[in-house]
C-alpha cells in the first residue's frame, strides 16, 4: 500500500454565527488525518468559551477548551491524529465565532 506525497489541507473553516454545537469535519473512510492548526476568533462583543472535540459513539476527546475574549483570535498548534469515522465538532457559548483546521490527509493510494 503506497501512501502518495503529503500536503496540508484544510480540513475545516467555518464563521458560525449562532452557539451551540456545530460538527466541523468528518474524517472519510480509508484516511488518517493530522490536525496540524486550529485557529479560532471570538466576533462576538462578550468574551466566550469555544471548545474543539473529537467524537465518535462513545468517545468524546477535547482538543481545545478556553475562553477567549471579545474580538480575539487564538492558534494552538499539534500533531493529533484522526481515524475514519471520528467527527471534530465546535461548540461556543454566545455565538459569532469562526474556526480554521488544517492539518495532513493520508490516504492509501
């Protein structure tokens, strides 16, 4: 099984403009994914709390949890792998809030 050459993708980019839970990616079958950046920007006029997680049925991993104030963007960098079938959601409090994913694809050619 050949793995052709990696690239970074994106893998999510999304302005939400309501809180609650959105999923943001969906790793595909037959492919491992990298996380390599997460980027997220707080739009709305109150500080709030934006978290990353990957789930799957009965599986829930946080990959990032903070509050971030009015008007502010944070990168947080990783390696973290993926396998097919999980699901990265986001989740913001108050709304107005944007996110960017990009990481490696690998899948077998």
């Amino acid at each position: 099984m050949a793995i052709p050459p990696v690239f970074t993708v994106l893998l999510a980019r999304a302005l939400l403009a309501s809180s609650g839970e959105t999923l943001l990616y969906s790793v595909p079958a037959q492919a491992e994914i990298v996380i390599r950046d997460i980027v997220v920007a707080n739009h709305h006029a109150l500080p709030q709390v934006i978290q990353l997680y990957v789930q799957k049925p009965g599986f829930t991993f946080h990959l990032y949890e903070n509050e971030v104030a009015s008007h502010r963007t944070e990168h947080l960098e990783m390696r973290q792998k993926l396998f097919p079938g999980d699901e990265v959601r986001g989740f913001a409090d108050l709304g107005t809030w944007a996110v960017m994913i990009t990481g490696y694809s690998f899948i077998p050619a």
